[in-house]
C-alpha cells in the first residue's frame, strides 16, 4: 500500500507555523521566488525548524516538471553558497558510495570539538541537496558549514522523506533549498528546505520549513564560525 507523506510529515512537525511579514526576493536562473531573511523567523526555542508559508513551497504550478535537474548557484564574494535547486528523481540519485569531501571547505568552516555532541564534530560539511537525492559528492556549491544538529536532526528527516518516496514510487519532487545568512556572515543562521511532489502536484510530500544552524549547549559566532560553550 502507499504511504501518505504527506501526512506523516504533518505529525512529526511540532513547531508552530510563521506568518511572515516580508520577503526577500532572489534572483534564480531566470527564475524569481520569494525567500526569507532572518529577521522573518523566530528565534529558535528548542525545536530543530520551523513550519514557513502554512507549510506550502514558493513554487509555481509551471515549475513542476518530469524533467530531473540539478541547479548550484554560484559562490559569492565571501566564498558562500547559494540556492540549490532540482527536480529529484531516480535519475538523480547516486549509483556508487560517497566519496570523500574533506578537502572541501565550506565559508566559516573550523574544526572543533564538544564531547557531548555525537561523532564530537561542532561542524559538519552540510549537502545543502543531500547525496542520496543528488549524488553531488565534493561538490563546492552544495555543501555549507553546518552543526550536526541540523545536519541530522533538522534536515535529514526530509532528505529520507523525499528519497523514500522517489525510490517509492519511481516520481520526482521539486526541491529546493536555500541558505540563509545575515549580512557578512560566514555561517548560514539556518537553510529553508522546499519541496513538492510533481506527479501529483503535492499531494504526498510538500513542505516549507527553515531549519536552524545551531548546537544545543553551544553558542556560535555566525560571523566566523567561532564557538564556546553557552
């Protein structure tokens, strides 16, 4: 029987919804949709994201597709990525094991350790399209400095959402995740993940959430990607 996406992502999200006041408009490949700043999302309050847009993406009907592709925007003068976008299908997921990415260094990226959090890492180089959806391995413009709590707690739940669902039942899903940074910041405060089933426009997986860039018990200096315990 299939499963309901859809509604399995609806229980699991205990965040409240955030209606937001003002957007910031991002230039895409030929393509304009309204993201967020951070001033539009509240401070995090001990849940790893937040419901954005009453949970619905900012995709256009017209941008849903059959067609797989994968989009990377470009760093900027900083070294930092961009938005990330594809139509994930069978055909863009990975075919052989991942491969190494430790030569990659992401904008802010510092090593550091806290035995408290699991693998120890503060930071992890964080897929902004995961390698199970896209096969991006070292890939510069995909990859983010990231806590391992948003990595594994915040955005990998949706990653194996979207990629059961694709190996599921051989669809696509639009999807599209974005970095947000305030001002000059080396590190990301957070990334808004979108996503929507294109078949059936929506109907088993779509979601809008940002996900926070943070460690509980340690308190991050988003300017360099510096850390000390809170």
């Amino acid at each position: 029987m299939r499963k309901r996406y859809k509604k399995k992502l609806i229980k699991i999200i205990v965040a409240g919804v955030v209606a937001l006041g003002g957007y910031l408009g991002v230039e895409f490949h030929q393509q304009t949709y309204s993201a967020i700043s951070i001033e539009d999302v509240p401070e995090y309050s001990g849940q790893p994201y937040v419901i954005i847009n009453d949970n619905e993406p900012y995709f256009d009907k017209d941008d849903l597709t059959t067609q797989a592709f994968e989009k990377y925007s470009s760093l900027d003068s900083l070294g930092r990525c961009g938005v990330a976008y594809a139509n994930i299908g069978e055909e863009t997921m990975p075919t052989e094991k991942r491969g190494n990415i430790g030569m990659i260094k992401p904008s802010g990226w510092q090593i550091k350790k806290y035995d408290f959090i699991d693998g120890k890492y503060l930071y992890n180089r964080c897929h902004l399209i995961g390698y199970q959806l896209s096969g991006e391995n070292a890939n510069e413009k995909n990859l983010i400095t990231g806590t391992r709590y948003m990595n594994t707690e915040g955005m990998l739940p949706f990653e194996n959402q979207v990629a059961d669902y694709v190996q599921e039942t051989g669809n696509h899903v639009l999807y599209r995740v974005t970095p947000v940074f305030e001002g000059n910041h080396l590190v990301a405060d957070g990334v808004l993940m979108e996503a929507m089933s294109v078949e059936d426009q929506g109907l088993d997986i779509e979601f809008n959430v940002f996900v926070y860039n943070v460690q509980p018990g340690v308190k991050i200096d988003y300017a360099t990607g510096n850390s000390q315990l809170e």
